[in-house]
C-alpha cells in the first residue's frame, strides 16, 4: 500500500531535475501523477515510462487557458485532483540591476511568480470538489536574502512566499494546505546548464564545500520533503516555510587549527 494510493497529483516542470523525481515517488508512492511541462518530448517519455497512473500534459505556466486544460485532464483521467506542486521555475541570465532588461525581469516574473498564482486559482476549485489537498510552491534559498545578479529571480522567489501565506489563509477553512519549500543547491540542469541568455553555470562558480554538509543537494532529498509536506501526516501544516540547504544558510563551517 502506498502512501498516495487514489491521489492525483500535478507537478509542474514535471520533467525538470526535481520535478521527474517528485513524479517518480508519487508515483511510487500509488499516485497517480500528470506530468505539466512545455518539454513535451521528455514529458511523453517519462509518462511512457511509468505507465498506466502517469499522463503527460502540455502546460506552459503563464498561460492560463493552458492551466485550465491541464486541470480538466487530471479531473478526466483519473476522477480528481488532490495535490498542486508548483515547482516550474527558470533563473535569470546573472547581471546587475541596471544591466537587467524589462523584458528579462517579466519572462522570470511570469513564470516563477505569475505562474504560481495562475496554478492555485486554476487548482482551487478541482482541489475543493476533492474535499480538500495540498498545494506546496517551490521558492529558495534565495528567497530569504538577497544574490548580486539574480534581482528577477530572487524578487519572483520572495513574492511566492507572500502569495503561500495568503493562499494558505484563504484555503484552509476547505481543508487545503499551502506550503512552501526553499531548496539550496540541487545538482539538476538548472545549476549545470547555463539560464536562457547565460554563457556561465551556476555550478561553474558555485561549491559546497565551505558549508556544514560539503556536498550539492540532489533531487531525491527535496522530494523527501515533498511527500511529507502533501501526505497526511502534515494535516496541521499550513503557510510553513522549510529550508532544505544542507546548512548552506548557517554560513561557512569555519576550521581552526585545533578542529
Ligand atoms: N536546482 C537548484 O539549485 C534550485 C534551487 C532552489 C530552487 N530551485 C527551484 O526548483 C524548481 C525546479 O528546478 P530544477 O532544479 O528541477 O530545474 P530544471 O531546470 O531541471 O527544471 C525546471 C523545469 O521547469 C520547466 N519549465 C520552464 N518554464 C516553464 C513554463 N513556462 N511552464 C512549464 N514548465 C516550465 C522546464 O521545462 C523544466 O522541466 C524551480 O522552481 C527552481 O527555481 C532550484
């Protein structure tokens, strides 16, 4: 018996580094899962992979008719849907404020903050006719301070904190609970490739070492966190924020000569 068994669960940039992981536990877990991503060519063959309980839906997040199209196929494929996990998100090419185009700031507003919302309002109501869900929004580490060169992203990233909190208020007299997560560094393509406009990787200049556990996060210890937070065993769990850095934030774990 799984823990998600008769669930329905949408993962948004369901086919990214964290996104294919969460979709592999739901699934694993006896969920079933759609699959929300603009990358249809992986999206169809992760949902080949996992067969009968998996789907693939093309969704771009900052449209909302493609929302609106992704919650009906989870309504029609499998009776409801229980679980919203708004985890799509892009960085911006790294430059200073003043070296920031408006149009650079609006593509990552759309989709790490627009697109957020755009999941809740579309989700609520498929959420409410299950009698309830949960709904968590992946932010970051780099929502709790500020980064030199990453003003889109690390602004988009605060702003879901704002609208978890709100949607939380709003939400749980229906029995929804709205949770965010702040992942550190994960080792997917969003650290080893280059962001759209980028010639460098995060993972170029970026490294653990200094910190209390000297290694990059990876997939699998977000998505821990994740089954948790939308399993039952969070009922009482709502407009919660959970660091998952492996001490990144602490500071550097400094060394004496005596140590
Ligand atoms: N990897 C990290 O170090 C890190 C750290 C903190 C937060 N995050 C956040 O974690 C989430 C997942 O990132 P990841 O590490 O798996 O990166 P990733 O690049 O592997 O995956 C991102 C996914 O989002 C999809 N996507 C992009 N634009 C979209 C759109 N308009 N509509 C639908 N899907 C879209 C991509 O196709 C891709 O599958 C993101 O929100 C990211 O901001 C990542």
């Amino acid at each position: 018996m799984g823990r998600f068994d008769d669930q329905t669960v949408l993962v948004t940039g369901g086919t990214g580094g964290q996104g294919s992981s969460h979709v592999r536990a739901f699934h694993a877990e006896g969920a079933n899962v759609l699959i929300a991503d603009i990358d249809a060519e992986r999206g169809v063959e992760l949902a080949d992979e996992l067969g009968g309980r998996a789907r693939f839906t093309h969704l771009d997040v900052t449209d909302e008719s493609s929302w609106s199209a992704a919650v009906l196929a989870a309504e029609r494929a499998f009776g409801a849907l229980n679980v919203l996990v708004n985890n799509a998100g892009v960085q911006n090419p790294p430059a200073p404020i003043e070296q920031t185009d408006r149009a650079t700031w609006s593509r990552i507003l759309d989709i790490n903050l627009t697109g957020t919302f755009l999941g809740i309002k579309a989700a609520v109501p498929a959420l409410r006719r299950a009698t309830g869900g949960a709904i968590v929004n992946i932010a970051s580490t780099m929502s709790l301070g500020g980064t030199a060169h990453y003003a889109p992203y690390v602004a988009s990233k605060w702003a879901v904190r704002g609208l978890t909190r709100t949607a939380a208020l709003e939400l749980g007299r229906d029995r929804i609970r709205v949770n965010t997560i702040h992942p550190g560094v994960i080792a997917t393509p969003f650290i080893h490739e280059p962001a759209a406009g980028a010639t460098a990787a995060i993972a170029d200049f970026f490294s653990p070492e200094p910190f209390a556990i000297p290694r990059l996060g990876v997939p699998a210890d977000v998505t821990g966190l994740l089954l948790f937070l939308t399993s039952s065993e969070a009922s009482f769990i709502t407009g919660s924020e959970y660091v998952i850095d492996g001490g990144l934030l602490l500071g550097p774990a400094l060394r004496t000569e005596a140590a």
